[in-house]
C-alpha cells in the first residue's frame, strides 16, 4: 500500500529518524494493506490532521493543552504528559498531563530542578531523542502506581530540546506498537517546531510591543514613499503625531499641508532632490497637526534601489516639539543666569556707591552741629563779657541766633536719624536682592552657638541705654549646621534689630537654641508690645507693616522679616512666629542638622529641647 506523496513529505519534515521512517515506507509499500500496516498508515494520517490542527495555535499553553487532549484522542495514546524547561532557572516544568483515569488535567504546579531530574540524560542520548522503559515504575504526581512500559521523546526544534512528552499504558495495559517509537518521535518533533514558534511569535510580540512603547515614548515613528504610485505609508506613530486616525488614506499633498506654510517648500525640496538624485535628508520643521496644534517634527530621509534605479523613500519622522522646547528653556536660563550674573555684579558695584552719598551727608551733619554748637559757645561767651554793655538790639540778636542754633541742632539730629534709616533701608534692599538673585550659598559646616554669640556680644553695648536685658541661652554639644554664615549672620542681626524696636525699656530678649528631631533651632523672644492675630500671618511679606504707629515708631521698612524667611528658606529651613499683644513675641528658626557622618559634626548628645 503506497503512502500519500503529501502525508509522506509532512512525515519526513518532522522526522528526526530518516532511515526509521525509511523503513516504515518499506513496511508500507510491501505488504498488501494487512491490519497491522493499515493501523500505522491511520495512526500517520492523524498524525498529519493533527499537526495541521495544531499548527492553527499562537498560545503556548492553549498549544500544549491541545498536544495532551488531541494525543489521547487522536494518536490514541494511553496516557500522555508534556513538559517544558525553563533554562533561565535551570527547572523543568509540568503543564498538562493524563490522571490515573485517562482524563487531562492542569499540571502546571509540578516543578523540579533539571539537574536532579535523571531520565532526562537517557532522552537527550538516545540517538533519536528518544527513550522507551519496557518496564519502568509509573507515577500519579510524586506517588508509584503500578508498572508497565514508559517512553518519552524530546520536544526537539532542530537547534535545542524545549521540553518532552511521556507517555504510558497505566489505563488500559495495552503493549506498545511496533511502530510507537516512531511516532512518539514524529508527534515530539512536530510539537517542538511549533513550541518553537510559538517562542518565537511570542518574542516578536514582545518587541513589536517594545518597538512600539519605545515609539510612542520617543514620539518616533517610520515611514515609506512608493514612487510609483506616491502612496505614503505610515506606522501607528506618525498617524499620531499627524493627529488623524490610524490607517486614513493620505497622500503625498496632504502630507506637506500639515507643515507650517514657511516649511512647505523645504519638505518639497528634499523629496524632490532624493527622488530624483537619492539626495538623504535630516531636517527639523515647524508642522500643525490635524488638531491644530503647533509642533516641531525631524524628518529623517533616504533613498531605496531596486537595480540601479529609485523606487522608494523611507525615513523617521519624530515628533521634537519637547526637545525644542527643552533646548529653548536651556536658552532662556542661559540668558537668565547671566542677567543674574550681571545684577549681582551690579548690585557689589552699587552696594558702595549707593552708601557713599549718606555716608558724606553724615559726615556733613557731624560738620553743621560741630560748627554750631562752636558758634553757640561763642555767643554765649560773648554775652557773658559784654553783659550790660552792648545795646539791645544786638543782645537780642545774639538770643536770636543761640534760638537759631538749638533749632539747627535739633533738625540736624532728625536729619541725621533719617539717613540712618535710608542707610538702613539701603542694606536691607541690598539684602532681598542678593537673597532672591544669588544661585547659591556658599555653606560650610558651622557652630551656631559661636555665631550667635557674637552677634549678642556686638548688640549688648547698644542696648545699655535702654536698659533693655539681653541674655543667650545656648544648648550644650549642638550639632553643626551648613550654613552660609554671611547670610545666616543677617537673620541673626534682623530678628535682634526687630526685637530691639519693639521692647521697651527695661525689658528683655532670650535667645536660646535647641536640637529636636534632626533639626537645630534658634529662638528669640522679646517682651515687647507683641503683634495682633490678624497681622502674624503676613508679617513675612515684604514692606508689610503692621499699623502706621508701629512703622513711625520703629522707622521699619517691612524688608526684614522677608529677608529672614527668604535667607532661612534658602537654607532648607522653616521660620514661624507666635505672639500676644502687649506681653511679646517669640520667633522660632529650624534648621537641618548636617550629617552627623561629615567631618567636623558634633555629638548631639545632651543637645536640649525647647520647652
């Protein structure tokens, strides 16, 4: 009985064992159709159905699923097991396999190590990838059932083994077919080639999924010009960008009307010189998009041969309307920072010539009132020697003039308050200037104990005439701060200076520090009038003054409670205020402890907390 030319041609595909199925032909085509031969021609003929069948299946696990229900039914095999390795954690993995009724089941819980798994080395050198036990111990799970013979056959791809199938006769005792080696081989080879493209769709899924997300996230897609029939193709990216559905139809005119009409003629100009001359092109082009959204888009080119002459142009076409963007954002700190480097060298330039004017009107206030109290003391001593001897007139011209001279003296003394307060104003602009247009602080690791000591120690004589006590309580062992002292130093003296301004006489100030919760605190508390409620939460804006009273009274700008937020704030620290009318205020800076792993930090052992 001669095979079918077609069934025989599907037979030696799968075929590992050439001269095995030689044989089998021979078998065939000599006897006339006896029972036996006849059941081996059947038992190929569904194997060739069936790995028609199953070649329909993309899923792995629906593909193995099929390999064990359709071998039973099928192949009529007894019972049947298949298997995959996972290479990558050296395990051979259960996935569907045969119960001790013949019914299939889900397996997939059945892992071992492969190195431990022995009757895998009796399959790989077998010289077909095949190995038959006539009579071996049969297993449900990990438990022996019984015996019988068993075989297994490589599921083999042509380059590597991705797993196996086992079978057995547990259910119906049944010897083994002459011929079952064979097909136990076929059906392995015809399953291994399937799980391999099955590996393989599934690989290319996953890259076409890559390709596509690495796409959508450059916003980069390609694209195709048939010169032919100027019919443009495009991936799902550039339908995006464009903004039209994926799959429009468009051609070559709709696809220059999306570029900004200064950009038409470029576009049409590279396609033209490549067409013609196979000229690449890369250009960036302004382009509106079917949403009427303004982008900036790279067009990539190049040209395409088939013997000898241009048939198409391919390219990239990406959307770089965020690196525009970005590059232009890059210009435009450039050109900041430099106004800031400007500003600041203005601001050192200016900071002497602003102060030179006030410092001369002092100096000449000193001169008036050291010229008039002379010309006073003159006077005086005039009338005293001529007492009763110069005319009237002229004593109450010499009264006149002392009259004048008290007036002078007293008017220069305002005049003189008053330069000290622009002087004052002067610095304190100079301050939030720096504070705002200075990219960086020049921080060191620093003792805020010593700091505010010296401060104290500089505005204890100043405060003598008021009587006003002024005390610094600091914590033992604080930890060091990185700080820029310079700048820092001005908190210091403005949280000192307001609580000056606003204790009277007798009164007193406490500066304390603290550490708590990795941060280091300064507090200063005055028992001066205090500020209303309604006023705290704006007392760190600037040129913010509470009421008219307070402002004639203390000669404040409302610049240096701002300049002590923006100075700690820039230092990573907080700044808060909590006061009561006519009983005082206290002001809480915190700042971040430097590591304590740096070099020159302090233990922060015994460092107190504010109570």
């Amino acid at each position: 009985m001669p095979i079918d030319p077609e069934l025989l041609d599907q037979l030696r595909m799968c075929s590992r064992d050439t001269a095995a199925l030689e044989r089998l032909v021979q078998l065939f085509e000599a006897h006339a159709a006896p029972a036996e031969a006849l059941a081996q021609q059947q038992d190929l003929y569904a194997l060739y159905l069936l790995s028609l069948e199953l070649t329909g299946i993309t899923d792995l696990d629906q593909l193995c699923h099929q390999t064990v229900t359709q071998g039973l039914a099928t192949l009529r095999f007894d019972r049947l097991a298949l298997f995959l390795i996972d290479y990558q954690r050296g395990l051979l993995i259960s996935t569907y396999g045969t119960d001790m009724q013949g019914n299939v089941r889900d397996e997939h819980r059945y892992e071992a190590p492969l190195a431990e798994t022995t009757w895998l080395d009796e399959v790989n050198n077998a010289p077909d990838h095949v190995q038959m036990w006539p009579d071996a111990s049969l297993y449900d799970w990990d438990t022996i059932i019984g015996t019988g013979w068993k075989i297994s056959a490589a599921l083999w791809d042509g380059q590597q083994v991705l797993g196996y199938l086992l079978a057995d006769n547990f259910v119906n005792q049944q010897p083994p077919r002459p011929y079952e080696r064979l097909l136990f081989s076929l059906y392995g080879s015809m399953v291994g080639r399937l799980i391999s493209l099955c590996y393989a769709n599934a690989a290319l899924r996953h890259t076409q999924e890559l390709l596509q997300s690495t796409e959508q996230l450059a916003r980069i897609g390609s694209w195709e010009l048939d010169l032919a029939t100027m019919q443009p193709y495009w991936t799902e990216q550039v339908y995006r960008i464009h903004g039209v559905p994926i799959a429009t139809t468009v051609n070559v005119a709709d696809a220059i009307n999306f570029y900004a009409p200064s950009a038409r003629p470029i576009i049409q100009s590279v396609i033209e010189q490549a067409a013609q001359h196979g000229t690449a092109w890369d250009v960036e082009l302004p382009f509106i998009n079917a949403q009427g959204e303004e982008l900036w888009v790279r067009v990539v080119g190049r040209a395409r041969y088939e013997n000898g002459k241009i048939t198409r142009l391919y390219g990239f076409f990406q959307d770089i309307t965020l690196q525009r963007q970005a590059q232009q954002q890059a210009l435009d700190l450039a050109l900041e920072r430099e106004k800031v480097h400007l500003l600041q060298r203005f601001l050192q330039d200016m900071s002497h010539d602003f102060r030179t004017p006030f410092t001369t009107q002092q100096n000449a206030i000193y001169l008036i009132n050291y010229y008039v109290e002379k010309l006073n003391e003159q006077m005086l001593e005039l009338q005293q020697y001529a007492s009763g001897r110069l005319p009237l007139q002229v004593q109450a011209t010499l009264t006149a003039c002392a009259e004048l001279g008290k007036s002078i003296l007293q008017q220069g003394a305002v005049l003189k308050s008053s330069g000290k307060r622009a002087v004052k104003l002067v610095d304190q602009l100079l301050d939030m200037a720096r504070s705002e247009y200075t990219s960086s602080l020049n921080r060191h690791l620093c003792d805020l104990n010593a700091l505010i000591s010296q401060t104290v120690a500089i505005y204890q004589p100043l405060i003598t005439p008021q009587q006003i006590s002024l005390s610094f309580l600091p914590a033992p062992k604080l930890p060091s701060v990185l700080l820029d002292e310079d700048a820092f130093g001005r908190v210091v003296d403005n949280l000192l200076d307001n609580a000056i301004q606003y204790t009277p006489t007798k009164g007193t100030i406490v500066l304390r520090t603290a550490y708590h919760d990795q941060q280091v605190i300064l507090e200063v508390r005055d028992s001066g009038i205090g500020i209303a409620e309604e006023d705290l939460p704006h007392i760190f804006k600037r040129f913010y003054r509470v009421d008219k009273a307070r402002a004639s009274h203390s000669g404040g700008s409302g610049l240096g409670l701002a300049i002590v937020k923006q100075i700690v704030e820039a230092h990573g620290g907080t700044v808060s205020a909590n006061s009561q009318l006519g009983k005082g205020t206290t002001f809480t800076v915190s700042i971040p402890a430097a590591d304590p792993h740096s070099d020159g930090v302090g233990s922060t052992a015994n460092a107190g907390v504010l109570g």
